[in-house]
C-alpha cells in the first residue's frame, strides 16, 4: 500500500521543506521532496494543510502513561502506555524503572525483556532505562532509601543478565563508591550513561565522565544546588560541551529561567526533552503507582510523602510546546531535542529520529498551535479522526 502525505512543511529536523510530499510505501519512507510544481505520484493522498510533519518523538526517560506504570511488565501495561504516547506524537521511548526491592526490580527487567521482543501496539518500547538503585541517599528524590544500592560490577550483571541486554540507558550517581567502575563497565557494555540523583562535587562528576558518562539526568532536579565556590555536577553538566542533558521542561520541575540558562549552555546539539512521566499521565488527580510507590497527583502535580515530586504529568508534545515557549527556540530546534537528541545520545540515531528515505514512517502531524492532530507509527494512522482523505 502506498501512501502519500503532503503538509505545509516538514522539519527533518535538520532542515526544512516546504510543502513536502512524502511517499510512504510499505510503512517505510520510499522519498521525500517539495511540491515545488510536480505532480502527486499515484497512491492514497492525505493532506494535512497548515499542518507541520515532524519525526516521531523520542523519551528516554519516562515511567508510565495512562493508568499503567512500565515496571508492571506486562503486555497490558505496555499497550496501554503505547497507545497513550501515540496519542501524544512518541513513536519511541525507554521503559525507565525506578529503585524498587531487588527482587521486583529483576522481576521488571526480565518481563520487559522479553515484552521489548514483540513490541506491543503503538510507540514502542526500543530499551530500558535504568534509574536506580545506584542513585545518592541525598539526592533520592522519591526513590525508597532503604532500597538504594551501592553501585558494583556485579550487581550491573545481574540487571544485564535479567533485561537480557535491553538495558540501554543507566542513571547513577559518580561519587557513589564503585561508580567509576560500574560505569566504564556499562559504558563497555553499549549502556548509556547519564549521571543524575547525585550530591557529587566537580571533581567526582568529572570522573564520572572520564569513566564513560554521556549524559545528564534530569538536569537541575536530585542535582547538589550550583554554588559558585562548590559548583559541582552542575557546573560539569553546563559546561562539558560533550555531555547530553535532559531537562523536565513542564515549567513545576524547573523554572523557564532555568530552561532559557539550560538553553545557553547545552544549546540546539546537546539538549534532550524528558517527560519522567509516570501511570497518572493522561488520567484524572488521584493516587497512582510509580514502580512500588503510591505518588498522589493533584492538579497534574505528582507527590510523595510532604511535598517530593515523583515523577510528573507532563507529555513530550507539551514539553516541545514548552521549550519553544520558555526560551524562544524555533520550533526545528524544540524538536530535535526530543526527536534527534535523544536518538544521537543513545546510538539510535541509524534509525530513528530523523525522517529520511528509507526510514521506518514514523511520523508526528503537529497543528499550526503545535499540538498532535496525528502519528503515523509504521506508515498507519494512530489517531485518526483529524485525517482528510483526497482522492
Ligand atoms: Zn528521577
């Protein structure tokens, strides 16, 4: 079946065309091209004038959506949370679990794995991301204390062997004893490294990064506060033009000033939009799981205990609206960070995160307010309902 969508630009997200025409055939990217004069080859025709096609978003940190968190593991759990990204312009995510008793933790890891082999119904599930346990008792955030683990080589084989390898994205804290070695252990592995959950100094982020690190979790958030004469994993992470950075950008977890100072420092090659989002995403206030915890959410504000955020609400879509908002960035760039960024950062970047021939037709439809009308996953329809059909 062929397949031709045609729209008032498409950003790549490198660059842009002006009323593209996009030949899909066989759920894959056959050609991309302007109008510019030609005629429409043969073949369904969808038009989405005013419309702005861009690739399938990307999260590499995200825990559950609609009623259903990752760590449940099961075929439900993850078409639900599917179907809902979809819904939301994400073609791609990591399944992020969070610091649970060890037991539930393999648990998770060995029934995603073998869930990560047939992918479920809409955005797939394309690696898992490990938050937790290696993660600082002073910066936990809502991660239980009391399930926190002293990073080692033996213990990161044991998280491989039960995900069967689909670990692909591991958050730690450098200045744990035994970071430097699980982490170039990882790193050796293909695991990305992100470090995050940290009170580390300057000099013990720095190693992190020596050991292998390439990204930064959460940036400002479960982070030791910047101080000019202690400026720690801070200062590294908005300094260190070869680290990546996620940032939650939903405007509760980080001021816009933060994000326009992020902006600065990480700029359009560097920057990854995160959502963290856990199972209340999507659903009305009350109480939801995020892995063994029960978070309240209250006005799309999630909470453990006194007042610790626990994951947020906030959609990837909503986060690209957001950056484009907090600092000005033009759409193209807004877009790359949760769509080539993150796909760069994670070695993914051969197949996804970027429209071009020969590519998987996974593609989000935005309206001229920016918000998803359509995704198309594998050249079909996920939404429908907005889709005008011509001839
Ligand atoms: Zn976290």
């Amino acid at each position: 079946m062929r397949t031709i969508l045609t729209a008032a630009r498409l950003l790549t997200p490198v660059r842009v065309v002006e009323r593209p025409v996009v030949v899909v055939d066989d759920g894959a990217i056959a050609s991309l091209a302007t109008a510019a004069g030609s005629e429409l080859p043969a073949g369904r025709h969808v038009d989405f004038p005013d419309c702005t096609l861009i690739p399938a978003l990307f999260d590499v940190h995200i825990h559950g959506s609609g009623g259903h968190d990752a760590m449940e593991a099961t075929d439900s759990a993850l078409n639900h949370i599917g179907k809902f990204l979809a819904h939301r312009g994400v073609g791609a995510y990591f399944a992020t679990t969070v610091t649970a008793p060890l037991d539930t933790l393999l648990r998770s890891l060995s029934g995603l794995a073998k869930l990560l082999q047939a992918p479920p119904e809409g955005a797939r599930p394309v690696g898992i991301h490990l938050e937790g346990p290696f993660l600082s008792p002073h910066k936990r955030g809502a991660h239980a204390k009391n399930q926190l683990l002293t990073p080692s080589v033996a213990l990161l084989e044991r998280f491989w062997q039960a995900s069967e390898g689909q670990i692909r994205l591991m958050t730690i804290a450098p200045e744990l004893p035994g970071a430097e070695e699980t982490i170039a252990h990882a790193t050796a592995l293909g695991v990305r490294v992100s470090l995050g959950h940290s009170n580390a100094q300057n000099d013990a982020a720095r190693r992190g990064v020596a050991a292998g690190a390439a990204s930064a979790t959460h940036t400002f958030n479960a982070m030791r506060a910047f101080d000019h004469r202690d400026p720690g994993l801070l200062a590294e992470v908005l300094t260190n033009d070869g680290l990546f950075a996620e940032i939650i950008c939903d405007g509760l977890h980080v001021d816009p000033a933060a994000v326009r100072l992020f902006r600065r420092a990480k700029g359009p090659e560097r920057a990854l939009l995160v959502t963290d989002a856990m199972a209340g995403t999507g659903m009305p206030d009350g109480n939801y799981r995020l892995g063994d915890l029960e978070v309240r959410v209250k006005n799309g504000r999630c909470v453990v205990g006194e007042d610790t955020l626990a994951g947020s609400t906030l959609t990837l879509d909503r986060a690209v609206r957001n950056y484009s908002e907090f600092t000005g960035a033009p759409l193209a760039e807004a877009v790359g960070l949760a769509t080539r960024n993150p796909a760069r950062m994670t070695g993914l970047d051969g197949e996804i995160g970027t429209l071009e021939p020969g590519r998987s037709a996974d593609i989000a439809v935005l309206s001229p307010k920016h918000e998803v009308l359509e995704t198309f996953l594998r050249g079909r329809p996920c939404v429908s309902g907005a889709i005008t059909f011509n001839g």
